[in-house]
C-alpha cells in the first residue's frame, strides 16, 4: 500500500504543486502557495515551474527533510529503481519535470506526477525511460 495521495488538484496543474500535493496531502493551490512563500515570491504568481533547491526548501517548509542522493544523474528511471531499494519517498528530477516514486515496504514501487494525478504502479509509467538529473529522498523530520 503507497502513502501516496491522490493529487488534489486545484487552479495549479504543474509538477512541482503536484507532487507536494501527492506527498503532504494539500491541494495544488497550497502547494504554490508554500513555493512562494519559500522563494520569496509574491503569493498570487502563478508557480509553472521550480528550482529542485525550491522545492525541497518547500518540502522542508513542511516538515520534510531532504536528503540528496548522489550519482544518479544520467541514469533512467529504469536502472536507478533496478538498484534502488530503501524504503520512502523520492522525488526524482527530470530535464524539465519531477515526479515523485515510492518504495513501499512490501517492495512495490509507485509513481505519482501532474499526468497521473492518483500513485500507479511504476511498471506501468511510461516515463521508465527518462534520464534523471537528480534524486532526493525525503523524510519526515
């Protein structure tokens, strides 16, 4: 069973709301709303994309902590959930997308991003092979 959710989607349809939504349970409108807030923006922009430091400030803003995983750049999603078997959330970065995978502590693997909106099971992602810029684990503080 994923602690996943179900992507609350308001006014905000990108992936950087998204996946704050999926994870902390808060709707696509709050997430940008915490982005803002932690990049010193004003409150009404409309958030269509985000740094990874500004998002994982804005997981910690939340009570995450965000823990970056190095070596991974260049890698598929594929081969890095071949290798990868700590259990938790993480958020894997993409040239110009984040989505967030679970690995579950029966072993499943779940992704969940703006086009899902609702955590799949990650062999049935399309997004497989995409190269990877970054991975942060996160925690709860």
């Amino acid at each position: 069973m994923t602690n996943l959710n179900t992507i609350n989607t308001g006014e905000n349809k990108y992936c950087g709301p998204a996946v704050l939504s999926a994870i902390c349970g808060i709707s696509t409108d709050e997430a940008e709303k915490v982005i803002n807030s932690v990049t010193n923006h004003n409150l009404d922009r409309r958030v269509t994309g985000v740094w990874n430091h500004e998002l994982n400030a804005a997981f910690e803003s939340l009570g995450w902590k965000a823990y970056q995983i190095p070596g991974v750049g260049r890698k598929s999603i594929f081969s890095l959930m071949y290798t990868m078997s700590a259990v938790g959330i993480y958020l894997f970065y993409l040239s110009s997308h984040v989505v967030a995978i679970e690995i579950s502590s029966d072993g499943k693997r779940y992704l969940i991003d703006n086009q899902s909106k609702k955590p799949l099971n990650l062999s049935n992602s399309a997004r497989l092979g995409q190269k990877v810029v970054g991975v942060v684990k996160l925690e709860r503080k």
